[in-house]
C-alpha cells in the first residue's frame, strides 16, 4: 500500500486541480522556478556552514570543547561520551547524526550513553543551521532572540533527554 500512497495522493491532486480549473503545469513551473532561486540564494550559507562543521569536527576542537564542558554537562545529567554530540547537532544535523551512530557504535544503543544520544537526535534541531539558511534565503541581517531561543530550546531538549533516559530506562 505505502508504494501506491503518493502517486495515488499526486492523481487526486492533479484531478481535483483540473476539476477546479486550475492550470497545474504553469503552477508546477513557477514553483520550481522559486525553488531553484531559494536554492541559488542558500547556496552559499550551506556551504559556509558545512566548511565550518567539517573544519571543527576535523581539528579536534568540537572533541576538546566537548572535554572541557564534561563538568557541566555531568552536573546536568548528559553522559560524557554525549558531550560532542551536544555541542555539534545545534550546528549540523548530519555532524549530530554521525556523532550519534559513533556513541552507538563506541558504547552500544542500549546503554546509557547509546540512549541518550538516540533521544538527543530525535528531540532536537540543527537550530543554527536552519536560521542560517532561513536568514541567507530571506536577506536578514539580524536574527535578534531567534538564535538564544532555538539554543535554550535545544539545551532544553538535550537536559529532557538524559531526564527521560535515565526516568525509564536507569543509568545501566
């Protein structure tokens, strides 16, 4: 059934289109045209950005940083080996990804550490990558509370994570 589901979701579309009048090939047109001109315009903050993320991850410095905020984290309740992925997934969801499957992988995905990274990929956002791309595609110079927020939300989400990890699963 899940093979038929979007062709079958497209053939309803297009004929309700048609019954309405509705031009559906001009309408397909111009909004690949405006998707071809967003992707134009945020061509170059992605790959700012994933210059930058490959560059830290590359050099260390995300492991260091991790190392050096472990005291932090241990007193809010995140696993060491979860520290990187923290401080990576804010930026790049792909980076978190690969940082999640490695803790899975070093630790095990039914251990703590495995657990509370799975949580934290799924409860969280690329915050600053996505207000990247949303701020270069609509011109912004300035993001006022937009970061701050998505960066409490995510500290929210990581804290929730290791909350509810260790609520319904203990610590191993």
């Amino acid at each position: 059934m899940a093979e038929w589901l979007v062709p079958a979701l497209l053939a309803c579309v297009t004929m309700y289109a048609q019954i309405r009048g509705v031009d559906v090939f001009s309408n397909f047109l111009e909004g690949a045209k405006k998707g071809a001109k967003t992707a134009a315009a945020i061509a170059p903050t992605m790959v700012g950005l994933l210059t930058a993320v490959y560059m830290l991850r590359a050099s260390g410095a995300i492991d260091w940083l991790g190392a050096m905020m472990r005291p932090i984290f241990s007193c809010l309740g995140i696993p060491e080996a979860c520290a990187p992925l923290v401080l990576l997934k804010p930026i790049s969801g792909g980076g978190g990804l690969a940082l999640g499957a490695d803790i899975m992988q070093r630790a095990g995905a039914d251990s703590y550490a495995g657990r509370v990274a799975a949580v934290m990929l799924g409860a969280s956002e690329a915050s600053i990558y996505t207000i990247s791309l949303y701020a270069g595609s609509l011109g912004l110079k300035s993001t006022r509370y937009a970061v701050p927020a998505a960066l409490i939300g995510d500290l929210t989400a990581f804290v929730s994570s290791a909350f509810f990890v260790r609520l319904f699963f203990g610590t191993n």
